[in-house]
C-alpha cells in the first residue's frame, strides 16, 4: 500500500532540511516544507539505509556520549492507519542527497552492518499543537546512544566545531551580556547596585591611598629609613587577610544580613578612628620621631588597625558584589573594584599630595604665602571620618540585603587552603613570590623618599605621579594583550627584567640631581624613569594574574586564586621593613659643628660643639638647629639598591626563571587537589 507521502524524494528534502537547522543553536526547528495535502503515517519506520547519514553525530572514542540528533514526536495532521515501510527506491550514492544541498563535502555511503537496529522515526498524534493541516514539524535534540561507530567524518566535523568539549553534559546555556554593553544599558537595579559597591570600594582607597603614599611622605621630616620601614608594617593586612577571610564568610547576624553584618560596624569604627586620628594626627607625627624614633610603632599600630578594617570590609565587600549584582552583569564587579579603590587611593596620594603642598597652595590658590597647603592631613581625615560615618548611617535606612540562610564552613576553607598548600608545584610558585620581588624594594620604597631628601618637592612629586597615572592605566591595557597572545611566565620574566634595569636607572636619575634646584629637563627626566618602571610592574602584575587565573583549580577558585593573591602582595610587602632599615645601615653621616659660632638669634636649638652621627632624622634636625652641618659620606641608598639589584639578577637567572618556565609547562592536572585531598 503506498504511503500518503506519495513521493520519496520529499521525505528525503524534509529530513536534509531538518539536519541543515540542527546545526543552529535553536532547541527547536520549525519546518513548512510539507505541503498540506501530505499526511506522515504514524509509527512509520524507515530502514537504516531510508535515512541520510549525516542524521546521526559520531561519538569519539576518549569523549563522552556525544548527542545524537534525530527527528521525533514528529506529528503531521492526523495519522493514517498505514504502518507498512516506506519503500526504498534510492541507490546508494543518494545516501549523499541531504549533505550535498548543504554544500558539504560528499560523506562515503554507510554500510549497515547484519542485524543492527533500524533508526526510526516515530509519528504522535497531539491535537493540541497539531489540530490543522497547516501544523508545523518539530524537531528535537535528544542525546541516545550512538548507533554507528564507523562514521569517521561525521566525528571530525563534530571536534571540529567550537563548542565541543571532553567535560561533563553542559547544563542549559546562561543568557551571557554583550561584551559591549555600557554602564546605561544595565538594568536599573543593577545600576544603583554598581553604584553601591563603587562607593564602598571608594571609601577603602581613601585610608590605603594615605597609609601607602602619602603618609610615608610626610612623615619624612621626622623619621629616618629605618622608622618608615616601621611604619611600611601597617600595610601588612592587606597582604594576610586569606587568614581570617573564611570567619568573614562563615560568622554573619541574620538580622543585619551576610554581609552588612560586616559593612557596617567596621565602617563605624574606621570613621571614629580616622576622627580621632584627624585631632591627633600632627601630634602623632611629632611624636614619632622623638625619643629616637620610639613613638612610632603607637603611630604604627594606629594605623595597621585602620588598613586591617579596610582589609575586612573588602572581604565583606567581595562576597556582597556577588549577589548585589545579576548573574549576568557579574563582570561588572571587578570593574567597581576597579574605579573604586583606584579612584580613592588616587584621591589620598596624588590629589592630596598636591593639595597639601604649600607651594602648590601658594601658587595656584593664594595671594600672601603661607607655610600650610590647602588640605591639612588632620582636615583630611576628620572629613573622610563623617563620610564613613553618613555613608554607614545611609546603608542601614536604605539598602537591603538578600537573606540567605547559606553557611560556609571555616573549617572546610581552611583545610581546603591546607591541601592547595600541600601541592609541591604552589610550594615551588611561593618561593618565586616571596623572593622575586627583593631585585627592585630598593628602587619601589626608597627612591621617591631619596628624591625627597634630596630637595625634590612635595609639588613636583605630586605631578610625577598624575602624570604617570593615566600612563599605568592605559599601558595596562597592552599588558592584558600580551599576557593573552603570549605565555604569561614568558611576559612576567620580560616586565622582571625590565623591573631590574628601572632600578638602575632610577639610581643614576637619583645621582645626577642638579645642585642648583630642579629644573625642567630634570623634572621630564624623573617622569619618564617613573613611567617605564610603573609600566613594568603592571606588565608583571597583570602577567601573573592571568598565569594565576590559568593554573587555579576551579573547584575551590576563589580560595585558590585568593591564596595565590596573597602571596604575591606579601613578597612586596615584607621585604621593605629590612630594605629600608638597611639604608640606614649603610649610611655615613656625620654632624659639623660650626667654624663660627652663630648667633643665637639665629639657633633654633642648642649649639653644636662637637661632631656626632646625623643618620636619624631627629639628629639630622638637631644638628641643623644647632648651626652644625650634616654630611653623608656614604648613601646607603646606592649600596643597598646594588645589593638588590645584584640579588635580583642572580636569583632570577639561577632559580626563578627556570623554575617558573618548568611551572608554566606542567599540566594543569599537576595544579589540581587530588581526591580528598583538602577536605
């Protein structure tokens, strides 16, 4: 009995035309090709041979069960009652129909194997979606087994699609954000989220940017190289905060919420420290450098509690972005990071720097000079105590958080970071991070202070590092570049090297400082050593950062690259208290008393009888108030950054480059947590 398809060929044209949507993305495939005098007969069965070959995915033989496309629940009007086979008139060449209407290459015709299942096609009848004769046909992807193992370029076209992976059944496809969409096209809550963790970022930059740069600055005046590598301790939470990171995301108030439970009280106390330091800070300063520097570890822990807070509230503040956010605007919250602390840091080193500078102020804002510039750090810091507090204040009124009743567990982070540390590939990365960075400590916490000493102003120093500023973020740009088109260990030992010869250079700019004050050329001279040794340590950040984000295990990622984080700041870090007490050490400076005694009008202490050493800064200023001179005959700067540099070339071509190339060339495999391992 015929079928009521009346014609083969339009069998042939439907299921060609079906294979050629299948390979869109689409779940479904709605086809119009059958014309409405046609009826599909239900449970209609074709033989292996009936049906084009290119219906049917190959599976390769390492990879998991690939899916196998197949026409079903495929209904058209009402079912006929016929139940005989379609009759086979095609040779078998024409198995090639379907593929070659698609323009691909011919595919060898199947041979099918004795007593192997025929492939069918299954008709049902659904009065719901196919009442009329104008009903579409349906097809659907389900993943069955695969039937015929043989079929070799239907597996080479299967690889050689992007989209193909050897890791578990990919879940439903996420609605990602177009690379392109700006800041305005973001759903309106994620607007005033963004905003949110923008100014919470912010806020954390204002006391960094102070306790990193421009306090170290100032203090100069009153404390020699050895009490500011003191001081230099205060940052030190920043580089440990993994330490107590898991209780910040483990120990929360249901009636505050996850994060805010966090947020808040830390703001509160940053706003009345910073308060109380604002009435105090000249004070302090003061204080510091008397009694042979003693003050300065209270000025110190001062201070290191302020970053600790800061530290903690970032803590709270990454975990709060990601639920802040929608799942598909998450990108957004390393950029408010970003602009954030970035934005505030800039605000209390540059921005403050130059405003603080009495020069500056009676330069550009002034008619009669005065010894003070126009921001005062005790003004400063009173102003940004009320804004943590208001800001604060405003977060309990007008920002909710999510309730959740999620808990980590303390215990289970830290035996996770146990087991990472276990691995002997992150025990070898270690010793990199922890040694790599002592080639250039010299030229990063000491040159700018030399300078200073040297008579460089507050002022110029300032517009050193505006200028250099925009350079660092657009050179960043290159840095991701190369670190993506290139090995990232490979870019890292180049940014290294360039990182070793910015510390030479930076000596020589330091030796040649003019004896008749600064002028242009010099000035030009000092911006151009900045720019390229800032432009190497982004290249080697952002270097490391990507080599970091390729070997974490994805498991524990956030534990992972958090550790490795850490790390890599604490190799910047701890150096610099030694490095900069060596200077110190190094230095020879004696106190001359006078040839002639002055008068007295013009002594601004008591008078210098006899010599003595003037390495300290309150010796140096006892020494000058006394009429007496003091001379350096040894810089220990210069010795100190030789003795760097030397170990940071030898260091590098003896240990951390070949070990860090044999790190880049293990597999990923070898960074992974062995079963059980950590937990």
């Amino acid at each position: 009995m015929p079928t009521s398809f009346g014609d083969h060929s339009l069998v042939t044209d439907s299921l060609s035309q079906a294979h050629s949507s299948l390979d869109t993305d689409s779940d479904q495939v709605e086809l119009q090709s059958l014309p409405q005098s046609h009826h599909w007969n239900q449970n209609t069965t074709f033989t292996d041979r009936a049906l084009p070959v290119s219906l049917v995915e190959a599976k390769d033989e390492n990879s998991q069960l690939s899916p196998t496309y197949r026409p079903s629940d495929i209904s058209f009007g009402e079912a006929s009652t016929s139940t005989q086979p379609i009759p086979r008139p095609l040779s078998p060449t024409d198995s090639d129909f379907g593929d070659s209407q698609m323009g691909r290459r011919k595919q060898s015709p199947r041979i099918k194997a004795p007593g192997s299942p025929s492939s069918t096609v299954s008709g049902g009848l659904d009065e719901k979606r196919n009442g009329s004769m104008d009903s579409h046909l349906e097809m659907r992807r389900k993943h069955l087994s695969v039937e015929s193992p043989d079929t070799a370029s239907q597996t080479a076209h299967l690889i050689s699609r992007e989209n193909f992976s050897l890791d578990d059944e990919p879940p439903p496809t996420p609605i990602t954000p177009n690379p392109n969409t700006s800041f305005f096209d973001l759903p309106r809550q994620d607007r005033r989220n963004f905003l949110v963790l923008v100014l919470l970022y912010f806020l954390q930059g204002i006391p960094m940017g102070l306790a990193g740069g421009s306090v170290p600055f100032l203090l100069k005046s009153h404390l020699s190289y050895a009490q500011i590598g003191i001081f230099s301790l205060a940052s030190y939470p920043y580089s440990l905060k993994l330490l107590w990171s898991p209780i910040v995301d483990a120990v929360w108030s249901p009636a505050l919420g996850r994060r805010k439970s966090w947020i808040m009280p830390i703001q509160l106390c940053s706003g009345f420290g910073m308060l109380y330091l604002g009435s105090r800070i000249k004070d302090m300063m003061v204080a510091a450098g008397a009694s042979d520097g003693s003050g300065v570890w209270t000025f110190t822990w001062w201070w290191f509690f302020l970053v600790f807070l800061c530290a903690t509230q970032d803590i709270a503040v990454d975990g709060w972005a990601l639920t802040l956010l929608s799942t598909q605007n998450l990108s957004y919250a390393s950029t408010a990071q970003t602009v954030g602390l970035t934005g505030g840091q800039f605000l209390s080193f540059t921005v403050f720097l130059a405003f603080n500078s009495p020069d500056f102020a009676n330069r550009w804002f002034r008619s009669s000079p005065s010894p003070e510039g126009v921001m005062t750090l005790g003004g400063y810091l009173t102003f940004w105590g009320w804004a943590y507090l208001i800001v604060t204040l405003g977060l309990a009124v007008l920002k909710r958080e999510d309730k959740t009743k999620e808990r980590d567990g303390i215990l289970k982070v830290y035996k996770s970071m146990l087991g990472i540390l276990k691995l002997k590939n992150i025990q070898s990365i270690i010793i990199i991070h922890l040694i790599a960075k002592i080639g250039f400590q010299a030229n990063d916490g000491v040159t700018n202070l030399k300078l200073l000493d040297k008579g460089f102003s507050q002022e110029d120093m300032a517009l050193t590092v505006l200028i250099d500023f925009p350079f660092e973020i657009g050179l960043g740009y290159y840095a991701g570049r190369w670190s993506t088109a290139y090995p990232p260990i490979h870019v890292w030992c180049w940014a290294f090297i360039g990182r070793l010869i910015a510390a030479v250079l930076a000596q020589a700019v330091v030796m040649i400082f003019p004896k008749d004050g600064v002028q242009t050329w010099y000035l030009l001279t000092v911006i151009g050593s900045h720019i390229f040794s800032t432009f190497s340590n982004t290249v080697m950040f952002v270097s490391i950062s990507a080599f970091h984000a390729k070997i974490a295990d994805p498991v524990i990622g956030g534990t992972y690259m958090t550790l490795l984080a850490t790390v890599s700041n604490l190799g910047g870090t701890f150096p610099r208290f030694f490095i900069l007490r060596l200077v110190d050490v190094f230095t020879v400076a004696t106190c001359n008393p006078p040839v002639d005694a002055p008068k007295a009008s013009d002594l601004k202490g008591a008078l210098i009888t006899s010599p003595f050493s003037c390495v300290a800064e309150a010796e140096k200023h006892r020494c000058i108030d006394g009429g007496g001179t003091c001379i350096i005959s040894r810089d220990g700067y210069y010795i100190t950054n030789v003795v760097c540099v030397i170990i940071g070339v030898i260091t590098f071509w003896g240990y951390i480059r070949p070990a860090a190339m044999k790190l880049q060339a293990l597999p990923l495999k070898a960074w992974r947590l062995a079963s059980g391992n950590g937990s």
